[in-house]
C-alpha cells in the first residue's frame, strides 16, 4: 500500500501530452500557459489546492505576472464557454480529465 502511495506522489506531470480544443495564441505563450496550468495541477495533485477555484486563481495570478493585463480563468471537469477575447490570447485544453480555458479580456 505504501508503495503505490509513494508511486503515486511520483507522477510524472511533465509526461502529461495536453489535449487542445482550441487555440488562439502563439506557440511561445501556449507553452507557457500550459507549463502554468501543469505547475497548478501538480500542486492540486499534491494537496496544495482542495478546489478549481483555487488552481484557477493560482493560473491567473500567475498568467497576469507572466502576459500582464486582465486574464480570465476557468478550470474544471465539466463547461460550456462562449467569451469575448482579445486577439491571440485564448486557449482551452485538457491535461487529463481536467479543463482549462485561459484567455484575456478587459
């Protein structure tokens, strides 16, 4: 049992190949937006975050010190979205079963 506890703290979050539904970003900052939201899910798998909520608003502050400006941040397993957004700046994907929807606006 202690093993797979201890296995299971290991995984390999990097290895995680995320799944994009739509794009509207340059390749340099899609990376860097997934790399965040990747950090975020880590530290929920850790017990760092007990909600979306809480990944969402780590993701933002960290897209606004990175992208600067107002970004909007939606995580979870579950959403429709229909958004105004500036020009180059959205992205949705999946990393595993949860969703991410990053884009600026305002």
């Amino acid at each position: 049992e202690m093993t797979r506890v201890a296995q299971h703290k290991d995984k390999d979050f990097d290895a995680i190949v995320p799944s994009i539904g739509q794009s509207d970003m340059s390749d340099e900052h899609q990376d860097q937006a997934i790399n965040i939201c990747r950090e975020a899910y880590k530290m929920q798998h850790e017990g760092e975050f007990k909600y979306f909520k809480d990944m969402a608003e780590y993701i933002k502050k960290e897209m606004e010190e990175k992208f600067e400006d107002s970004w909007h941040v939606i995580v979870g397993t579950n959403f429709g979205s229909f958004v105004s957004y500036e020009h180059k700046t959205l992205i949705l994907f999946w990393l595993e079963h949860i969703g991410f929807l990053l884009y600026k606006h305002g």
